[in-house]
C-alpha cells in the first residue's frame, strides 16, 4: 500500500509489516507504525495471527492504524491466509468492518501459544 506519503510494507522477514511516513525528516524516522505477526500452518491453511499493532504517539488521532490494519488485512486475504486477531486492537476493528468476516478465525490456545513463542 502506498498513498505517496504512508506506505506500508510487509518484512516478512520480521515477521511484520510497518507503517512508513516518506515525509519524515531522517530515514531512522520513518518508521511510525507496525503491525507483528505470526504464521501458523493448519490442514486448512496459513493461518496469520495479529498480535501487535502500534503507531507512534505523534501521529495519534490521524486514522493510521486503522490504514494499517486495513492495509495488513487485505494484504493477509489476498494470499489466501485466514486472518486471527489477537491483538485488541484488530480485534474491535474487525467487528467494524464485516466485509472481512469471512476469512477470521477466532484465536484458539495454540495460536496463543505461537504467539508467546515469539516474543521469546
């Protein structure tokens, strides 16, 4: 996703996507946002679970993590993976949002247990 200002990209390779603000003043700024995630293999398929969203304070009341989330969530559908919202916040936002309710699935304690995995 990119709106020439706000990008977000997936880094797969952290295992998480981030919020970058192309008009910060220094490249060490321009992270401002992201969103950590865990994958977890079933027999029905990849399964991403949500686990951490943030944004920094100094774009709070911008609408920025719900770009973020938006953002992820499609991202995570259009591989064919099923979205697990673990993190609060994806989990009020979805509710919101029915239009993805057919690719969330509820968290169960294994997805919990990947999750605390993790963050080891």
């Amino acid at each position: 996703m990119t709106d020439q200002r706000f990008e977000v990209q997936n880094r797969a390779e952290e295992s998480r996507y981030v919020l970058i603000d192309h008009d910060a003043t220094s490249p060490a700024d321009q992270i401002i946002g992201e969103e950590d995630y865990v994958d977890v293999d079933t027999p029905g398929g990849i399964q991403r679970v949500l686990y951490h969203t943030g944004v920094s304070e100094d774009y709070s009341g911008q609408g920025l993590a719900s770009l973020l989330v938006r953002t992820v969530v499609e991202d995570v559908i259009a591989h064919h993976y099923a979205i697990v919202p673990v993190c609060p916040y994806v989990a009020a936002w979805l509710p919101k949002h029915p239009e993805y309710n057919d690719h969330i699935v509820r968290p169960r304690p294994h997805h919990l247990r990947a999750v605390a995995a993790r963050q080891k």
